[in-house]
C-alpha cells in the first residue's frame, strides 16, 4: 500500500512519529512488542490511530510501503530481519521528520557530551532572540516537534542508533564530537561499525551545509580524511582552548572574520567541556547570534541533570552528581575537570569497562574510591593499589557518608560511576537522584 506506514515502537519517537505520519494523509499503523505506557496509549486513542501490544502481526506489517523504526530496535530484531527479507524501506523518526519540515538544522552527535552540546547550542540561540526548537535524543520526538511548533532552527541530539536508519537526514550544521567506544553489542562488537553509523550524520550534507569535527578525536580525524565529506568541514581543537574560555581564530567562521572572537568564561568545567562550548559556540555564531548575545547567553547556562551537577557543597565540600557518566570515557572527562582531590564514587553494572584508560588520571586525581554496586571486585581489585584510600559498599546512602569521611574542605565528591545502574537502581536518573538526597541528608 503506498499510503500506508507502519511505526514500529510506541515510546515517544514513535508516537510521535505516528502523529506526525497521520496528519501528512498516510495510513498508520502502530506496532509494539511490549506494554505501551497508559499516556502514549492515551495519546493513539484520542488521535484515532490504530496500535496494537505485546506481538508484532506480520502480515499486517508487510502491507507497509516504509517502516518507521524506534531507536530502542536493534537491528537483529526478528520483525527487522523480516522486513528487510521483504525489501521494504526502513527509516528512522529524525529521517521522517526531517522530510516534513523546511527549518534548518543543527545535528549533533557523538560518544559523550552531547546532551551538554545540544541543551548549550539551544540556549545560545534561544538567549539571542532567534526562533528555535529542540528535539531528538534529549527526550523530544522531533517528529512532534516538527508537526506541533514552528522554528527557523532546531538542535537536534542525534544518537548512533537514530541514525542507523538515516539516509537523506542531511543538517545545515553538523556536529561531530567524539567517537569512542560505546555499544558496540549493537553493532557486532565493530568498532569500524559504529563509527559508520556516528557518520551517517554527514553522509548527505552537501558544500552549502558545515561540519563542526573535533580534530583531536582519532576516529574522526581518520574518517575525515577517508570519507572527504562535502560539506565545508571547519576543525575544532585544543588550540582554542585559552585558560577557562575559548578563542575561535580569525577566518574560523568565514572570510569577513578578521579577528579571533574570545570568550573567557564558561559556565561548565573541564577541557572537553571547552570543546563542547567551542562547537555550540560556533553553531550560535553561524545561525545569527551576535558574539556579545553569546556572552549574556553563557552567563544563564544551566547543565542538564546528572552530568557534572553541582548538588550542595558542606563544610567547604562539594557534592557533584555525574551519574550519566556510564562509561569509562565519560569518567575520564569528569575527573579532569575539578583542580581538587577528588572523592571519587563508582561502580554498578560492569560494562566490559577498560579501567587503564582512566588509571594515570585517577593516580593523580584521585584521593578516595568508594565502590558502590553489588558486585564491585573488578573495579576494587583495579583500584586498590593505585588510590590513597578505598571503600566498598552496595547502597548510595553509606557511599556517601565514607566519602564524606574521607573528604576535607576543598575537596570533591564526584558521582561518576563508569557503569550502568541498573544493579540498585532503575536507571542513572534514579541512582542520581537518590544520590542527591543522600548529599543532602547529611546536613540534615
């Protein structure tokens, strides 16, 4: 049927995709394997669009001219497999909301950091007068987003498992922020795999569009050159960092920028937050904002929760909540961002972590290690050699009692776990959460 679109997935890209679809005239039809939440299921019944739970109803599937697939969908999925053996198309919500909208766009993408990069680029422009919306991988559908508000601009955060099924999804700017190892169960444990589909974001961006690339990033820097992307590609590195601010030199933006733009300040710490800010610095200046709307803009930034979230400082003790840090790269950053020992808090649910990567820096760093999960031998067996001090616990509420212990003014807790959290907790939301209580019950 060429009307017809099958959604596959009812969380909040697909519903929202599936509004989307039926507001263009196509057929819908709504597919989820597991229980649909009693708000989305609202949402499809008020809005007439049939669904169905708990199966996947094959032939009704196969009548579809293109399948719209949620993120959460691995590729191995056996409806996936179907579908593919019955050649028909498969695309992703941010590919189809980006059909049904002539607002340009800022893409992001990369391993960590660019939920900071995106909520940052949207504030900037937001700040600076300029008509912008946000959406994708920060919890917005984007195809609701495209059929309910009108913008100039969106940020979009894009992850590599949206863009596995991009194809024409091609944004005026492009960010590509760094590339390490992540999820690579999703991608057959290939590293080369996963980079191919974090560079699925330039595939179809042309001259006229610009790629922001961090051209430290060994991954990028490799595939750049190989790839040779169409877009006007503009390289961002640690030679723009000065001090605690950034200077985007002469000529970065285009021919009429004669003078470097200095920016002294900014409002999230550490060097790879400097790269961040670089890229969605750049993109403010690209869409419009003026350097001096950049500057007051920096000045009312506020980080999204549960990454470098400052929680409540006692006795000259800061308390800061990462616990979306779920990887090993991730702590890495975080315990390069503090100019003071750190009380380092980590553990839960082993990812097949590389500890090596973070030992030089937790050696220096590093004062205490508090393990908290419910298994913690690798990460304690690793440590305990090569941090002054360590403790093992399995519950948030004694963590951080012995990190407070082993705290003294000046100091840092870090929340930075390098792992899931799903072993005492529902998700890292929740283990931030409770983390954040836990701080504050101790002035209690």
């Amino acid at each position: 049927m060429d009307n017809f679109k099958v959604v596959l997935g009812a969380g909040e890209s697909g519903v929202g995709a599936a509004l989307l679809a039926k507001a263009k005239g196509f057929k819908v039809f709504v597919s989820e394997l597991g229980k649909i939440e009693q708000k989305y299921k609202q949402i499809l019944e008020d809005n007439q669009i049939v669904y169905e739970e708990g199966k996947h109803t094959e032939k009704v599937i196969l009548m579809a001219n293109e399948v719209i697939k949620s993120p959460g969908i691995p590729e191995a999925a056996p409806i996936i497999r179907l579908i593919r053996d019955e050649a028909i198309r498969i695309i992703s919500e941010i590919e189809f909301a980006a059909r049904h909208t002539k607002a340009k766009i800022i893409g992001i993408t990369g391993t960590n950091g660019k939920t900071t990069t995106t909520l940052l680029t949207y504030h900037l422009l937001k700040s600076a007068g300029i008509n912008v919306g946000l959406a994708g991988n920060v919890g917005n559908s984007f195809a609701e987003a495209v059929l309910t508000t009108k913008h100039d601009w969106y940020v979009v955060e894009v992850s590599s498992f949206q863009l596995d099924d991009c194809y024409e999804f091609a944004p005026h700017i492009g960010m590509l922020l760094n590339i390490t190892p992540d999820h690579l169960d999703r991608y057959e444990k290939d590293m080369q795999n996963y980079i191919d589909a974090k560079f699925r974001l330039i595939q179809s961006m042309e001259e006229e569009h610009i790629l922001l690339y961090n051209a430290d990033d060994k991954h990028i820097a490799k595939e750049i050159k190989l790839e040779e992307p169409f877009a006007t590609c503009k390289p961002i590195n640690e030679k723009w960092f000065t001090g605690k601010g950034i200077t985007i030199p002469a000529g970065t933006l285009d021919k009429k920028q004669t003078k470097p733009i200095v920016f002294d300040e900014l409002p999230i710490p550490g060097k790879h937050n400097q790269l961040n800010a670089s890229a969605a610095i750049t993109a403010a200046l690209l869409a419009g904002a003026t350097a001096d709307q950049i500057r007051e803009g920096l000045k009312t930034f506020k980080n999204t929760s549960h990454r470098l979230e400052p929680v409540v400082e006692i006795n000259g003790v800061r308390f800061i909540n990462d616990s979306k840090a779920t990887n090993v790269d991730a702590v890495f950053y975080a315990l390069g961002s503090y100019d003071a020992p750190i009380i380092w808090i980590a553990g839960g649910t082993d990812k097949g972590n590389d500890y090596k990567q973070i030992e030089e820096l937790a050696r220096k760093n590093v004062k205490a290690l508090v393990c908290m999960g419910k298994d913690n031998s690798k990460i304690y067996k690793f440590f305990k050699d090569k941090v002054p001090q360590i403790a093992d616990t399995n519950d948030v509420k004694t963590a951080v009692q012995r990190a407070f212990e082993f705290a003294k003014a000046g100091d840092v807790v870090l929340l930075s776990p390098a792992c899931a959290s799903f072993d005492l907790f529902k998700n890292y939301e929740d283990r931030g959460e409770k983390f954040k209580a836990a701080c504050k019950a101790l002035t209690k």
